[in-house]
C-alpha cells in the first residue's frame, strides 16, 4: 500500500507503523528510513547517508525542508548520542523547565508526592489559586 502526502509526494513503499501512525518506515534492499511526523516536526534517520540524503532531496522537492541539524531536543524529549552509536533520551529539561515555570526549582525530591496523614473530604478543599497554572502543570504530566 502506499501513501500520498499532500497529494504531492508518492511512495509505494512508505509504510505506516502499527505502534504509531506518526512514523513511516521506508524499506528498500538493504536500506531503511524512519520517518517521524509531528505537526510540522519531522525527524529523518536511517542506516544508509547516501540513501538517506536521496530521500531527504525527493521530500525536499515535494515539501519545503529546513535542516536543524543533529537531533538534540524533539517534543520535550532529549536526545544524545553516545559513542556506540546508540542513543539516550531523556526529560530532563522538560522537567526542570516546567519546575522552573511552576516556581519549584528548589523543591526537595521526596518518594512520594502525597502529603501523609492527609485526610480526603467528600466537599473538597479551597479552590486553586490559579486554575490555569494547575490545567497547565496537570496537562504537561
């Protein structure tokens, strides 16, 4: 099955993951591509530079690419690469940014977030001070 993007640019053998519908797999003898879509952020990767630059120049005469370089930041999610070739991810800078946001940069880590001891009503308690702060905090978890 292939796919049309934007009706511009077509390839019988551009397949979407079954795990999610944002990565596309391009698989051609040997080679392979890995396409992830979010919005209008795009990663690129695959184990052939020849074969990938190929694709990267047919997308770029289909779309309008702008090459940020090595992968280091991609939704909230760093990248690093290690020696071995391999990859680490992590949020930390997601998290220390939206402790920054929320003020508590100089918190104290604990086990558990809950106050123990805390007893639970059926009523409720006061409300949030800024309730668009707590939708925020609670959306970006």
């Amino acid at each position: 099955m292939g796919y049309t993007l934007k009706k511009k640019f077509t390839c019988p053998s551009l397949l979407t993951s079954k795990c999610d519908p944002s990565l596309f797999v391009y698989s051609h003898a040997n080679n392979i591509i890995y396409i992830l879509v979010y919005v209008d952020d795009i990663i690129i990767t695959g184990n052939n530079t020849a074969f990938l630059r190929n694709i990267v120049s047919q997308l770029n005469s289909a779309f309008s690419l702008k090459d940020l370089g090595q992968l280091d930041y991609f939704l909230g999610i760093e990248v690093k690469s290690n020696s071995d070739g391999s990859l680490t991810l992590t949020q930390s800078k997601y998290v220390r940014d939206l402790l920054s946001r929320t003020d508590m940069e100089n918190s104290k880590p604990i086990a558990s977030p809950m106050v123990s001891g805390c007893k639970l009503s059926k009523s409720g308690s006061d409300k949030f001070l800024n309730v668009s702060l707590y939708r925020f905090v609670v959306g970006a978890l």
